[in-house]
C-alpha cells in the first residue's frame, strides 16, 4: 500500500489517520462485499472507506470532524465533509444536487459517496431539513459506535459485488435487525436515515380495518421504486390481521387491474400487483401516479428501460398481496374476478416514461459528466453531451470562484463531445468546471493533487 508525498504546498504527505483508515478499508471490502469500483457500487465502496476512516479516527483520538483529509489538505478544508456534503460539491441526496453523472470518475465514485456519507452522518448525530426532493426529514442519532457496527455489518455480510443504493437500504435495515431488533430506535433511525437522503423518502402506512367477520392477513413489503434491488425485497418486519377480506373497488374500463411479476434469477418468484392507466387511483395503500394507457405492453420478451428523467411510476411502499392468485370484489357481494397468476417475462417498472432496449427515438437531454481521472495530475478528461447545435461556454474556476480559464466559448453541432484540460501550470488545490448552454447549465468539482 503506497501513500504519496504531497507537494508541500496544497497537500503534506498523505498518511493522516483518517487516510490511513480509509484506505485500508478499502481491503476490507474487497475481501467482503467485494463492491465494483463504478457507478454506485463504486460510490458505496468509496463511502464505506469515508465512513470507517472516520470511525477510526474517533476511536484513536477520541472524536472524528467529518472532513476527510482535512489534516493532509494543509488549508485545513479537506476534500470531502460528511456532515455537509454540498460544501465540496458532493450530493447529500440521492440523485440530487452535485449528483455526477457519466462515466467519468468510473460512474463518480468520488461524488456520489456524498449521498451515504450524510447518511451515516445523520444516523450518527441526528438531524433534521429539507432534502432536494423536498422531503422534511427528523433523524434521531444513535451514535457513531452503533452506527459504524451497522454499516460494518451490511457491508460484510448482506452487500455484494453489484450492490446498489437500493441494496444498502435494504441491507442496512437488515444488519439494524440482526444487531438491535425488528422495529427498534436504531433500526427506525436508519429508515429514516435513508428518507433524509433520498433512497427512501415514504413511509409504509398501516392501512385500515374494513371490519367484519372473517380473517384476512397481508405483509407490508418495502419497494424501493427508483430502482430494482439486485437482492430480494424484504418484508418489512411487520404483518398485519384484518378481520375480514379487503374490497378493493375499481373502474374495469378505465382502470385495468392485472398481475404482474417481480423476479430476480437468484430469489424465489413474488406475484405483484398493478393497476393500469390508475390516474391517481387509490387501492387500499397502494396509490400511483398517473400513466398514458398501454405504457407497461403485456407481450412476453420486450424489454424495456427506463428514461432516467422520467417520473417514478408510484411511491415506494406497496400494501400488497402475495399470492398465486388475487381475488377482487367489486360494489356486488355476488360478484367475484379472480386474476391468474400467469408468470411471464414482465419486471416491475419505476418510471412513467418506458421505451424498448435498442429504440433510437428515446429522448436524450444535455448532459456533463465528472472529470476523469479524478483526482488528477496534471490533464484529466470530461465528456458531454449536446441532442441540439448549442452555444457552448465551458471554464474553470478555483475554490474561491476565481476565473482560472475559459477552456471553450462556442457554437457546436449535436452529439457527444470530450475534452481534455492540462493543468500542469496550476496549484493543486480544488477546482470547479461549469458548463453553460442556453439550456442548460452545470458545474463539477475536480482535484488537482500533485
């Protein structure tokens, strides 16, 4: 394991305790979860690294101040603050703010760590605020030991090589069973954790009793709508008794109700539940966005992906039940539907907006991506993209919003464009590229670190 020198100037040599704990981390989880080193698996194992460089610096001096690499960074400032992601330019929500995307920084391992950064920030001390998505959140902290077992627990034994932020939900409320209970303090603070940023911003709701004799029982299940889990869903540690069958009341012309199959190739098959062209129905606890008729086609082997500005297809918790076949009951006690549970090649879909794998009319937006390498030294590479000729300003300026250079200032046809920017005449220190069209307009952090 090599630790670099530092210029002397910006950076000392690169061997705080902090660093140290970081980088170290980093084989732990390649012999545990093993998490790729892109996209959000990357951002997780980068987070991970932040999360117990933190917790080892507590340990050993007796208190930890968030800032990663703030005793390297000779300014004081470091490159990375946990309780306040947003300063450095990093996310504190999913997809929010400051979220990187692009393949530069292998998918923003760097930046996208911010999002579970403020995570265990905020199951650590607490807190309360509005997230981008406009989410009002209130975090009850459990402190850094508990947290810190939490996280070391999801990440050795539930997250694997692919695992997402929807698996690092999932599995951290799992190791917050595992360590503390179904349904404890510290197993609420860690959903609630992951509503303040943005991976699970809903609470599953209880339903109702529709009275009357009989029984009825259903489990409340977690679905994580922005994206599908590559791990099975688990049932919330919940199950709830109804005293008789649930009518559930429907418009047979206007809202279609058809079964539907949610499958992973590793898990066992679960039969779910969706209605059609809803337009805000209300089933039960089930509500869903509005949708164009025919989005979700019933023919087996199309595969379709989802627009990444789409609208998510519903909130994230269903009232669902699990069964080989659902019964329906309409305003007529004598009248039955009974829906086959036909299993066919039909996935679970999060977003509104849905077109087949290959169709070229998918529409594309502008776009940046995050620098690469990055950190770098001395020349490191952005890539962007135009669906339109577009007037295009691209500069950089330094931490203390000073121009540094203006690297393009013209009109350009559509597609995807790369360039390179050669720092070698600068300072290592922290800089920002901001891109600016008619249309669009976004800035990235880079780190020079000579």
């Amino acid at each position: 394991m090599t630790y670099g020198d530092g210029d002397g100037v910006t950076f000392s040599p690169l061997v705080s305790i902090d660093v140290v704990g970081h980088e170290i981390t980093h084989g732990v989880t390649e012999h545990s979860a093993n998490l790729v080193y892109s996209y959000e698996s990357g951002a997780l194992n980068e987070s991970f690294s932040d999360i117990f460089g933190e917790a080892i610096e507590n340990y050993a001096a007796g208190s930890n101040d968030w800032l990663i690499g703030d005793d390297i960074d000779i300014s004081g400032n470091g490159i990375r603050n946990m309780s306040n992601p947003n300063e450095d330019g990093d996310p504190d929500t999913y997809k929010g703010t400051y979220w990187a995307t692009g393949s530069g920084d292998n998918g923003g391992v760097h930046t996208n760590s911010g999002v579970q950064n403020f995570w265990f920030y905020l199951l650590t001390n607490g807190g309360s605020g509005v997230n981008d998505n406009g989410f009002s959140y209130n975090v009850s902290g459990i402190g850094l030991t508990k947290a810190a077992a939490i996280a070391y627990r999801n990440l050795t034994v539930y997250l694997t090589t692919n695992s997402n932020y929807s698996d690092a939900y999932l599995g951290a409320l799992d190791a917050a069973t595992d360590l503390y209970g179904a349904g404890s303090a510290e197993y609420n603070s860690v959903s609630d954790a992951w509503d303040a940023v943005g991976v699970d911003d809903s609470n599953a709701g209880g339903g109702s009793n529709p009275g009357g004799g009989g029984g009825c029982l259903t489990s409340l299940y977690s679905f994580v709508s922005k994206q599908f889990s590559a791990i099975d869903l688990k049932p919330v540690p919940q199950t709830i008794s109804y005293a008789n069958k649930i009518t559930k009341q429907y418009d047979a012309e206007m809202n279609d109700v058809y079964s539907i199959l949610a499958h992973h190739p590793r898990i066992q098959k679960q039969l779910y539940e969706l209605i059609r062209d809803a337009r805000g129905f209300i089933n039960g606890d089930v509500r869903l966005n509005a949708l164009p008729e025919n989005t979700l086609d019933k023919a087996i082997d199309i595969v379709y992906r989802i627009r990444s500005e789409s609208k998510r297809l519903s909130t994230r918790n269903f009232l669902l039940t699990v069964a080989t076949t659902l019964e329906k009951t309409k305003n007529d006690a004598n009248y039955t539907r009974v829906l086959e549970s036909i299993f066919n090649d039909l996935s679970v879909m999060s977003d509104d907006h849905l077109s087949r794998v290959g169709d070229d009319n998918v529409a594309k937006t502008f776009s940046l991506s995050q620098n690469y390498p990055n950190p770098f030294n001395p020349s490191t590479t952005v890539s962007f993209y135009l669906p339109e000729e577009s007037h295009v300003s691209i500069k950089v300026f330094n931490a203390s919003g000073q121009l540094v250079e203006t690297l393009l200032d013209r009109q350009l046809p559509p597609g995807e464009k790369y360039l390179t920017w050669d720092a070698g005449q600068y300072a290592s220190g922290i800089y920002f590229l901001k891109m600016e069209t008619p249309k669009f307009s976004r800035a990235i952090k880079m780190i020079l670190m000579k």
